[in-house]
C-alpha cells in the first residue's frame, strides 16, 4: 500500500512539473488585452496548463521575450512596420524570439466624428489646418485645437507626431499623447457635446462600433516619402524623419520567445498556429470596452469557435 502512495505521489509530482505554463505580455490597447486573454484561456482550459497576464510596454515585453527566463513569453499583438525596430532587434537580430505563421490586416488613420465632417466639411488631414476648425477643436483656449496621437510608448505615436509637423499642423494643432482610454472617453463626450475632436484611429478597434467615424483622407502610401525613425534607431528621431503620406497596411502578428518551444513546447505550437482577423478583434474590443469581462468575452469566443480553435491545437 505505501509503494502505491508513494508511486502515485511521484506520478502527480512529475506530472505538476511537466505542466505547460506561460506568461504572456498584456500591452494597455484593447484589442492587445484580447488576445492576451484568449490566449489565456486557450492555455488553461484546452491544453490544461498555467498561464498568467503581465502587463507591459512594448520594449519590456520584448526585452523579457528575448532574455529567454519565462518573466514573459509572448507578445499579443505586434504591429509591423510600426514594431520593427523591436523585431529587427529580436528577430533579426539576437534571434532570440520570432513571430506566428499567421497575421491579421491593421490600417492606421486620423478620424473625426462623421457628424462633424459633414457638417463642417472636414474630409482630410489638411482640413485640420484651417483656422475655423482648430478653432472648434480647442479645448483648453489655448489658441490650437487638439489631436491625440497615441498612447505613451507607442511606436505609432512617434510616427503620427512627425506627421502632425510634416502635414503642417503644428500652427493650429497641438498633439497629445494620453492613454487609449482617454481618447475613447472624449470621442463619447464629442459626440454628445456636439463639438469636434480628431484623433488617431486604427482597425481593428471597438470603437468602429461603438460611434460613428470617418478617416480623414491622406496622400497615398509612398515609401519613399515615409522615413519614420524610431528613438531606439536614432536619438534625433524626430528631427531625422520625415512623414509624408499615410501609413501602409500593417501585419499584425504574435511573438513569442523561441525558449517557448522547449520549456512549453504545447502552448509555442498554439502560437504559431493562432489566425485571427480584423473583425474577430475588433469583435473582442467592442465587448470589452462595452463592460465585458475580457476573460468571459475570450471564454464564450471559444465555445463558439471550438472547430477553429481545434484547428489550431492540431485536433
């Protein structure tokens, strides 16, 4: 009888050791926190392992991605070119992390509220320099209107502030840089007051479907046209680059830490093989930022799709 305890104690020890377990960055934006999230749940309730939320900026999770030690092994949501600086390092370079198989589609913009547009003929990102509509974008009396540009720490904030100099904004528009949840509050707020706002707007997002947007068209993507520097590539980023046009269509993707695959090597095959699109996303950002608990909106995802997600794990 002992021998039989003792047996089964060592079976559910080595057992216990064997479990796949991660920790997966959680960057601020919604869509990032999504798939973190289902991720999660992926990890714990299909392939019965341990997995954990440790939230970060970009460069921490890439830097805690690339040392290998498991203090974080994923990034959600990595979006190229905007990221590159993070994957030519990493990737490309040290080699230590590398990206899924499958990218969704992301496209980066300025919007106002449709309302505003067409009452005000604001149609494109030039129309923000016209005296009367900074004017009806002042907040604060400061004498310029005001367009959030992004998030602290954003790739894409950096990019979008050298567009407000380039696109000759700086005069009547003055950029800000706020957390997401910021610039979700004043849209609402816009909306409700009736008064204007423009902000930087990407795909997918909730708010497509939590208000009525517009773009504000841009000179077509030209390469050549588009040097966007980031501070790690050059200290006098913002001086060096030059932004002329709108951005390119983005791939999104996951990243991991190759140490993944031997530590976990079930969960770094369900990254790998993880394929979201634009309206799966965006579909997870409106629930959550309508009230939704990001853990039950990735839950009752994948009851719902459990042929993809089976697709995924190889079933």
């Amino acid at each position: 009888m002992k021998k039989t305890l003792l047996g089964l104690t060592l079976a559910l020890s080595s057992t216990t050791a064997m479990a796949e377990s991660v920790n997966i960055g959680a960057p601020a934006w919604t869509g990032a926190q999504a798939i973190a999230h289902l991720i999660q749940e992926i990890v714990v309730s299909r392939i019965g392992g341990e997995a954990n939320l440790v939230p970060g900026n970009n460069a921490a999770i890439f830097q805690a991605m690339d040392a290998g030690k498991g203090d974080i092994d994923i990034h959600p949501d990595v979006w190229l070119p905007n990221q590159q600086s993070f994957t030519d390092k990493y990737v490309e370079g040290t080699g230590n992390v590398a990206l899924s198989e499958n990218a969704y589609e992301g496209k980066q913009s300025f919007c106002v509220t449709k309302a505003f547009s067409e009452e005000n003929n604001v149609t494109s990102i030039f129309d923000l320099a016209r005296p009367e509509i900074a004017e009806k974008m002042d907040s604060d009396g400061n004498g310029k209107g005001e367009i959030w540009i992004g998030a602290p720490g954003w790739a894409s904030a950096n990019v979008n502030q050298v567009k407000v100099r380039d696109y000759g904004l700086m005069p009547f528009m003055e950029p800000i840089r706020a957390d997401q949840a910021v610039m979700t509050a004043t849209v609402g707020d816009s909306v409700k007051k009736g008064i204007g706002y423009a902000f930087y707007c990407y795909s997918p997002h909730a708010i497509w479907f939590q208000h009525d947007i517009v773009r504000l068209s841009e000179p077509a993507f030209d390469p050549e046209k588009y040097i966007a520097l980031q501070p790690d590539q050059d200290p006098n980023w913002f001086e060096n680059s030059k932004v002329m046009t709108e951005d390119a269509l983005k791939q999104v993707q996951i990243a991991y830490s190759k140490s993944l695959e031997e530590r976990s090597p079930a969960i770094a095959d369900l990254v790998k093989n993880i394929a979201l699109n634009g309206e799966d996303v965006s579909s997870f950002a409106f629930e959550i930022e309508g009230g939704k608990d990001a853990a039950d909106v990735a839950k009752a995802w994948i009851e719902a799709n459990s042929d993809r997600v089976d697709g995924w794990l190889g079933l």
